[in-house]
C-alpha cells in the first residue's frame, strides 16, 4: 500500500466528499488542507478521483477542483511531532493494514 499526502492551497469541500466517496477509511484528515491517503492507485489516478485538474495530451484541462491540488508519494522514512494517532495511522498503512 502506498500513503500519498494530499495537499491543497485553500480548504476544498469538494476534495473532502471525494475523500469519503473513494477512499473511505483509507484517509487520515490532517488538516483542513491536507490529508494522507493510503491506496495501491498511482499518484495520478489519486488525483484524477480527487477532482484535481489535469492537462489532457489533446490540451483540454478536466477535473472540479477550483484551485490546487498537490499529491505525493509519503515514503516509509518520516519524522516529526504530532498526535499518535497519526503516527498509528502511518504505521498501519505503511504495513498494509488500511
């Protein structure tokens, strides 16, 4: 399982629903604008559900999301303080048990 961090540059309503309508109980809410996603899908197609725009070969830009949406791989090696359910959370989708 790979845990992405979703990262918005104001709080999105929209990326909240897509959260709880693909990814239920595979997210960890952070922030207001950020999230940790565990899923065995490609950073691109954890964005494309997300609602975040994207650039089609052809030109044409899709997606709902008014604004930015940042997704990246968060790898095994992190650090930091912050509450220990966070720190559960990780643990247990790093080791596949999300």
């Amino acid at each position: 399982m790979t845990v992405y961090s979703v990262i918005t540059a104001k709080p999105q309503p929209l990326v909240e629903s897509l959260l709880n309508q693909h990814y239920a109980g595979q997210f960890f809410t952070y922030s207001p604008q950020t999230w940790l996603v565990a899923s065995k899908e490609t950073a691109v197609q954890v964005s494309a559900k997300l609602g975040a725009k994207q650039r089609l070969p052809d030109g044409s830009v899709v997606g709902e999301v008014d604004g930015y949406v940042f997704v990246t791989e968060l790898g095994p090696s992190y650090w930091g303080f912050a509450n220990t359910s966070l720190w559960n959370w990780l643990k247990e989708a790093h080791e596949g048990r999300i």
